[in-house]
C-alpha cells in the first residue's frame, strides 16, 4: 500500500507541476475508488492497532487520503479529508488535521458525530457541537473529569451506533478514538496536576489563539512526561523545527514563574530577528498573563528604557550581548535570575557571538551562591549530553525528540549526459528513511520545452539558455509554486551565486514568454501589494532588486536589507500573499515562514583565498527543517539542484546527527595555541588587544570578569575568580592540556589589565555599562581630546562631531575589519586597505538626516545595494556599537563638569541604530513605531516642542497629529506607512500588512 500511495503522490506531483503523465503510473488510471477504500481500511486497522501503531503509518494514510480526497468533490471529498484529518490527528500530527479539516465542507454532513469531529480538528469559531464545547468549557476550567465523562459518553454511542448504519457508527467511532487522543493529550492532561488553578491563565491564554491550542504535539509531550516542569534541574533538549519549542519553552517560563513572585525568568535567543519576533508573541502572551516581559535587543550598552521599572520585570526575551549587558547595569536584577533558558543553543559554535554566549553561561553557572536553573535548546546538537554535563544535567534530563508535525520529502535534480538543448533534468525523490520504498523519479521536469518561446519582435521561435544551476533554481521554483509558499536558498547575497543574482535570473526569464507559472500569477491582497511596492520604490527606488522583484510577485530576503522591510516581506510570505522568496540563511534565523517547498541553489560558498567551504549538516538540517511548517503544509519539499552537492543533504535525509558542537571559544583558543607556537611568541595583553579575531574571547572575558571584580578585591583574590571562571568554561572541559593552559594565560592576562584599570580608576566606568575594557583608554586618551565640544554640541549630524568619532573609530582594528568586508575591494586605498572616510561620514550624514536609500543614492551616485552592504556592515552595528561605548565612558569623564555630555552625543548611538535626527523621532521609534520616515516627520512637526504639550508622551502628540489630520499624513507617509503607523499608534485602521 504504501508503494500505492507513494505513485498516487507522483502522479499528483505530475499533474501539479503540468507535466505528461508517466506510462509506468498508469496502472493507476480508473482506481481511485480501489485507493480509497484500501485506505480508509488501513485507517480503521490502524484503529485497532493504535497501541503499537507508527507515527509514519498514520502520516502514510494522512497522506493518502488528502490525495484522494483533492481529486473528488461533494460529500465523498469531505469525507476523504474527514479521515484523512483522523489519521494525522490520531498519529500526534494535530497541525496537519487542523488544516486538512479545514479544506472540508461541514455542512455537507448530516449526523452529529460529523460536526463534533470537524469541530474538534477544525478548531474553527464558534463552536456549534455541544459535545466540543462541553469539551472545551471543561479544559477551561480544569474538570477532567468531565472530558472523561464525555469519552466515556462518545465510545457507549459508537457501540450503540453499530445498530444505526454506516454513517452512525463510522462517525461515531472516529469521534471517541478522536476523544480518547484528545483525553490523553490535552494540555490539562499532560501538565503535571493539570487541573490545578494555577495553569488557568496558561490554559486560557492557549485556547484564545488563532487557530486555539488545546493538545500537546508528542515531542512536547515526551519532555513534559520526562520532568521539564516542576523542578529545578539543569535539562537539555533537543526537538526538530517546527516540533513546538516555543510554545514548551513558554509553558516552561510560566510554570518557573508562577509559584515564585519574586523571580525572573531569562531566554536567551541568538538574533535580534527572533527577538523582535517573541516581543510580539510569547512577551505579549506572558505579559498578558500578569508576567511582565521585557525584550531587549540593542547593543551592549542598555537603553534607559531597557533598565527602567526592572522591579515589575518578570521575564526577559534577549540576545547574549544585551543580557550581557542588562546584567552589569542592573546587578540586582540579574540576581533576581533563577531559570535561563538558551534557545539555539547550537550557536555556541557561531564566530563572534558563540564565545560571548558560551562565557554568558559560564557566568551564570558559576554564580555563587546559587546558580539558576539552565535549559538548553537547540535542533541540531548531536553531543547534546556533553552539553548537557557540563551545565550541570544528568543522563536522565537529556529529552531527545525525532516527531515532526509536518514530514518533508528531499530530492535533487538529476540531470542526463546531454548538452544544449538536449539536455534534461529529472526530479529524484529519494524514499523516506527507515522504508524499502525506492526512489521516485519524474523525468523531464525541466526540459527545453520549458524554455522555448516565440520572439513577437523578430516573429522567430527562441530558447532561452538553460545550462547554469542559476537557471534550474529558479525553473524549479517556478513550477513548484502551484504546491505553496517556495524559498529559493543560496549562502551568499551578493557574486554570480548571490541572492541578488538569484532575482536578477528571475527578471531575466520573465522578461520572455515562457510556459512556466509565475509567481505573480500566486499573489494575493493585490491593492497591498501595489502599496508595499510604492513604499518601497520611496524608500529604495524602482530600480532596486527588492522592488522590482516584489512586482513580480517574489520577496528578496537577506541581511544587508533593513529589518523594517525585512519585517514588511516576512508579514507577507506569513500571510500567503507572495509566494516565492529569494534568501539567505536568514532564512533559518529562526523567524518562521510557511514554507511548503524550499529549493537549495547551493550549500556552499567560496571565501576571498578562493577556498570552497561548504555548509555542515547541521546547518543543513536546521534548514531544510523549514521546509513543511506545522499548520501551513502538512508536508514539504526539499529539492536540491546541484547534484554534486546531493550527498550531504541525502546524509541529512537519512537521519545523518551531524557534527558535534565544540564551542567557538575553543576554536579561538586552539587557533591562538597553533599561532603561539608557529612565532614562538610570549602572549600578552599588547597582542590581545592588536588581535582582532580575538575581540569576542577577550570582549567576553572581560564582560563577565568586571562585574566579578570588587574594590576590596586584591588582585591575587581576582586571578583565583579569573581562573574559576575559565575552568567553568565548556571550552575548558573540551581542552587538552595546551587548550586549558593558554585558556588560563588568556585569563590571567585580562585579570591583570582590569587589575591595572582599577588603578588608574577607570575600571569602574565598565561595571554596569557594558563598554569593552579594551576601548576604555583609546577612548579617555585619544578620543577625548580630539573634540572640545563634547558638552555644546547641539545637531547629532555635526560634521566635526562625526569625523572626530569616525576618525577614531578607523584606528580600531575590529573596524577596519568591518569595513574590509563592507566596501567592494576595488575601493579600498592600497596603502591601508581601508576606504576614503568621507564617503563614509557623507553617507552616515544623510542617514541621520533621515533621508531614504533611494535619495542616497541620487544624490551619492551609488547603487542601492553597495549603500546597504556599507550601512549593515559597518554603520547599524559596527559604527554604532563604537559610538555607543564612546559616549558612556566620555559621560564618565564629564560627569563632574559643567554642563557634562551634551543630549546629542548622549543619544547618538540610538540616533545611527534608528536614523533619526532628534528626540521625538528617537523616542517614537523607541516606543514601537516601525518606520523611520514616519518618526522623522512626525518628530520634526512643531508640536513636538509646543509647550502646551510637556505633558505629553511622543506618542500621545504623534497619535493626535494623525488623527486630526490624516489626509496630510497619508500623502506625506504614503497610503502603507500611513496604516502601520496610524495601527502603532492605537489608531485602528482597516487594511494592515
């Protein structure tokens, strides 16, 4: 049966992509009927036998039956779609019941039992069976033993409904097989004294979502029943993408909170991408269940907002550097810390930010005299146990999961030995794991006829050429979006295997009439579509690759694009509007997309020496986990186009673990081992701080060290701290003995350098600030004397306030690194291999004059995509994170004078991250509004600084310039930024992104 159903899916697969039918499947012709009773046989077996039944088995039948049930219509389509929800439902895939459910007509049923089972896997509003809604009012309220009663109820009717008819007991059985997973697996049912008042507001808080939560998935179930909640044990756990780690890790934050008043709970999440995603998801819902949630997501300096009303603060969403931050400045806060969770935890690995987050941990674990509880969370760490050791877990608090809510097929394009125009391509669908099922093949799914095309200029037949993996990328992406939602992925955003070149082969093959579908024949929301578009031709211009490929019906995602607009394409991809995305691995910065199929152009990427580096498995699967979101597809598809690059992702198919995480401090400490003995050099602090590669080790000791230091420490005191904390590094217990020495020199040596700062008084201006030791002198010595305006200055944009800043700034090593790697080389003077500083000062001039990329670029005559490869490399972050520590440490130098660091250096950081020009502007931002342009014009309106409102918020004088007249702020705004704004600003508005 289940080579069967794995033919029917090809065919289906032919017809979705409008290919010939293939000879071999046509035994199938004329049987659909023959199907669908075998399967609705297997559907009742599996009944019989559900105690010892596979998950693949209903997923096979789930799966089976969807098919069936898309070729008929009326009443047989609805009952098809009936079991085929059944079989996802009673196999743990609720999300694939939930939305096949929703693809059948209730009304066509006439029995009950009909009703209440599509109510209870439609989960649609209001709920019309009594029996459900008993159901539901039970959960509610924590009366398990009603919701057995109604089980019991359900199964006497099915023994009852034997003697009706057909109709009668088929339902009926179904309904208390339902009732019985439904019994076991509801949230009340799993949470340990589920009926307890105390998990109310949890309970209600996940029935009130769109679509309602009301049962655990299995993976979730699995760490639950392994003792997750309740304790205080160090767990760590490692679920597939997709398999429910956030609404665990949410359940997990409100159980820790709920019984300790006093406490905070802490998750950490590697990008600031996520961030901003939880503060409007899991922060609002624990808000709204009376836990205050904070996100904070900046830079290493915290905001005023960020530590202001810390007291009522329960929880904190937050990336490592920013509680790294939050930690020093608010020392009582961070005691107030009794349960750390670390999503991603695999990142521990990452260049850069793996050694600040492994150090965090490191902190945390070795605080005395009590260290809060950790659990880890990752998708991808095989050696999730030493991990697991080394924060202080047991063999019995790993939770390992393989469940996945939706299944994903993988396949490559396979192509023949002929050239030109004979040659082919066929899709190779491999079999899935653990079955002796063989491998599918469809021939011919990109052919020359998919690129022939008649010339009405020349009236001649033409083809379009198709020999480069580009083309077949894109080809593939087209024919696959009659099935959903397609990413196309490559590693790179810029170079022949880039993003950007990814959407230019795009308008060159519909720039001719081929026979392919085209992502604009998939939109949807045309009217905002056509608004988006005239936001973004404001802000980028026509020109620009995002612009002219949103009016092609497809989104371009990547890090150099702005996260407004990042925002605005994700809404949209979220809401089905556009269906096809060209992106990076962005794209599994764990932001969730509706992928149904995900095309991988390539796995690897080529660095400046010329050396290919290609993707670890790891990386992999935590990608191709995307493809098959839980309640978007009940399944997805991975299609590989580069053949010779097929054997990794076919590794990851087969269930390949992947390699271990080692910790990027370690490989810091490895590579300086193999370099102390290749020069036969002594280390010490001189070359620490001349060592930009070593910037995240040394920043990250000296992060966690200062706050360690005490003024009535004396310095041997302070090396002993130093050393414990090395030794409680995972880095240190993965080292050999020439690791853990050169580890123990490294912080040795920055115990002497903060020793030595404490001398001269200036070790203080780190504790609680976040600023590096290692800038603290360039700044006091260098820095300050450079400006002697640093108290009068009034316009953020000063031209000497800037090139003072910027010209400092050029003297520290881990910018030139960022500007190396932000402009083009052919840019970079010989002599220093750095660019001309004025292009810079002029492009961060119009920036915080607010002036959009698109005026930018006229005025600068730039291309757009070079201003956003600078602005991202080396204005949002590196720039601004300089700045940043400037100004707090020049705020220390000019506490004691008169009239001490003027409002415009003090807000500049915040002024470069948002691109505003003043207060009101940075303070609407600040408080939620989305776009720069709207704050800088409703910033600089003179109400602002109408004395009749001091008493008035920003946002209050913002919400009632608009109000009183939204005409003049429509057509300043345009009709798009006008509706977002206006909806930031409480104004409800009846179109939204």
């Amino acid at each position: 049966m289940s080579r069967w159903i794995a033919d029917a899916d090809t065919r289906q697969s032919v017809a979705s992509f409008a290919l010939s039918p293939l000879p071999d499947l046509q035994y199938q012709e004329g049987r659909l009927l023959d199907l669908y009773a075998t399967l609705v046989s297997e559907l009742f077996d599996l009944l019989r036998t559900s105690e010892v039944s596979d998950q693949r088995d209903w997923a096979s039948v789930g799966n089976g039956l969807a098919l069936v049930a898309s070729q008929w219509r009326g009443r047989t389509q609805a009952d098809a779609f009936f079991y085929s929800a059944s079989a996802y439902y009673l196999g743990g895939m609720s999300a694939s019941a939930y939305l096949t459910m929703n693809r059948a007509q209730p009304g066509l049923w006439d029995v009950d039992a009909f009703r209440a089972c599509y109510d209870l896997l439609a989960r649609r509003r209001p709920i019309q069976s009594p029996q459900v809604a008993a159901l539901l009012d039970a959960l509610a309220d924590g009366n398990s033993d009603e919701i057995s009663a109604v089980l019991a109820t359900a199964k006497r009717t099915a023994e009852l409904a034997l003697q009706l008819g057909p109709d009668e007991w088929v339902s009926a059985r179904l309904l208390a097989a339902l009732l019985d997973r439904f019994h076991d697996s509801n949230i009340r049912a799993v949470l340990p004294d589920g009926d307890s008042e105390r998990w109310t507001p949890l309970v209600k808080s996940l029935l009130e979502r769109r679509p309602p939560v009301w049962d655990f998935f299995p993976s979730q179930i699995e760490a639950i029943e392994a003792g997750l909640l309740g304790t205080d044990r160090t767990y760590s756990m490692q679920m597939p993408t997709g398999a429910g780690k956030t609404a665990l890790t949410e359940t997990l934050i409100y159980d820790h909170l709920v019984g300790r008043p006093d406490d905070v709970a802490a998750l950490l999440v590697p990008y600031r991408s996520l961030a901003r995603e939880l503060r409007t998801t899991m922060g609002r819902r624990l808000t709204q269940m009376g836990l205050g949630t904070r996100t904070v997501y900046g830079g290493t300096v915290p905001t005023p907002e960020e530590t202001q009303d810390l007291d009522t603060i329960r929880a904190v969403i937050a990336t490592p550097e920013a509680m790294a931050g939050l930690l020093g400045s608010a020392p009582e806060f961070a005691e107030r810390i009794s349960l750390l969770v670390c999503d991603e935890g695999h990142l521990l690995d990452a260049e850069g930010r793996g050694v600040g987050l492994e150090l965090l941990l490191a902190r945390f674990r070795a605080r005395t005299p009590s260290a809060p509880r950790t659990v880890f969370v990752s998708a991808v760490v095989p050696n999730i146990e030493e991990i697991n050791a080394w924060l202080g877990g047991s063999e019995e608090t790993v939770v390992r999961s393989e469940f996945r809510p939706a299944g994903a097929e993988y396949s490559v394009l396979r192509r023949n030995k002929g050239t030109g125009r004979n040659m082919r391509l066929a899709l190779e669908i491999r079999a899935p794991s653990g079955t002796n099922l063989p491998t599918r093949s469809i021939p011919d799914f990109i052919s020359v006829s998919d690129f022939e095309y008649f010339n009405e200029t020349t009236k001649r037949h033409r083809t379009y050429k198709f020999d480069s993996y580009k083309t077949h990328a894109i080809a593939a992406a087209r024919k696959a979006l009659p099935l959903g939602t397609v990413a196309v992925f490559t590693r790179t955003k810029r170079g022949t295997q880039g993003v950007i070149s990814l959407a230019e082969e795009l308008a060159d093959q519909l720039a001719v009439p081929l026979s392919m579908p085209k992502p604009a024949e998939f939109v949807t929301g045309e009217d905002l579509l056509a608004d988006i578009g005239t936001y973004l031709m404001v802000e980028y211009g026509n020109s620009w690759v995002g612009t002219t490929a949103l009016a092609a019906g497809a989104v371009v995602h990547h890090g150099d694009i702005p996260q407004e607009t990042r925002d605005v394409f994700e809404e949209i991809v979220a809401a089905g509007n556009v269906r096809m995305v060209l992106c990076t691995s962005t794209l599994a910065e764990g932001v969730n997309l509706p992928i149904r199929t995900l095309v991988v152009y390539t796995t690897q990427i080529s660095t400046a020496e010329g050396t290919i580096v290609p993707m670890l498995a790891r990386e992999i699967r935590n990608l191709v986990g995307r493809a098959g979101r839980p309640g978007s597809a009940t399944k997805g598809l991975v299609i590989c186009v580069n053949d010779n690059q097929w054997d990794i992702i076919d590794h990851v198919a087969e269930g390949a673990i992947g390699e271990p995480v080692e910790g990027a401090l370690l490989k810091n400490i490895e590579h300086l081992v193999r370099v102390l003995a290749s020069s036969n050099r002594n280390l010490d602090n001189l070359a620490l701080e001349a060592t930009s590669w070593l910037y995240p080790l040394v920043d990250g000791i000296d992060a966690n060290l200062i706050e360690l230091l005490r003024e009535d420490m004396g310095d041997e005191e302070f090396r002993r701290v130093a050393a414990s904390l090395a030794s409680s590094t995972y880095g240190w217990q993965r080292s050999d003995e020439d690791g853990r020495s050169a580890l123990e020199t490294v912080f040795a040596l920055r115990a002497e350098r903060l020793s030595g700062l404490r001398t001269s008084g200036r070790a203080s201006w780190a504790v609680g600030t976040g600023v590096k030791a290692r800038v603290i002198d360039s700044i006091a010595d260098s820095l300050a004397p450079a400006f002697d305006r640093w108290g009068t200055v009034e316009d953020p944009d000063d031209v000497e306030l800037l090139s003072v800043l910027l010209a400092w700034a050029w003297r520290q090593p881990d910018f030139g690194d960022a500007l190396r790697d932000a402009y083009p080389d052919k840019e970079l003077i010989p002599t220093t291999q750095l660019p001309d500083p004025g292009d810079l000062l002029e492009q961060l001039r119009r920036w915080l004059a607010g002036q959009t990329f698109a005026q930018m670029s006229v005025e600068m005559k730039s291309d757009v995509d070079r201003l956003l490869r600078i602005h991202t490399g080396a204005v949002s972050y590196a720039f601004s994170t300089l700045v940043e520590q400037a100004v707090v440490v020049l705020g220390k130098l000019l506490a004691d004078s008169d009239p001490g660091l003027a409002p415009a250096v003090a807000m500049l950081p915040d002024f470069i991250r948002y691109g505003v020009h003043s207060l009101p502007a940075r303070n609407l931002m600040v408080d939620g509004l989305r776009h720069r342009r709207a704050a800088n014009l409703l910033g600089d309106d003179p109400a602002m600084v109408d004395p009749r409102n001091g008493l008035l918020s920003e946002r209050d004088v913002a919400r009632a310039l608009v109000q009183r007249d939204p005409g003049r702020w429509r057509d300043d705004l345009g009709q798009f930024v006008y509706q977002r704004t206006a909806r930031d600003l409480g104004l409800s508005q009846s179109r939204e992104a």
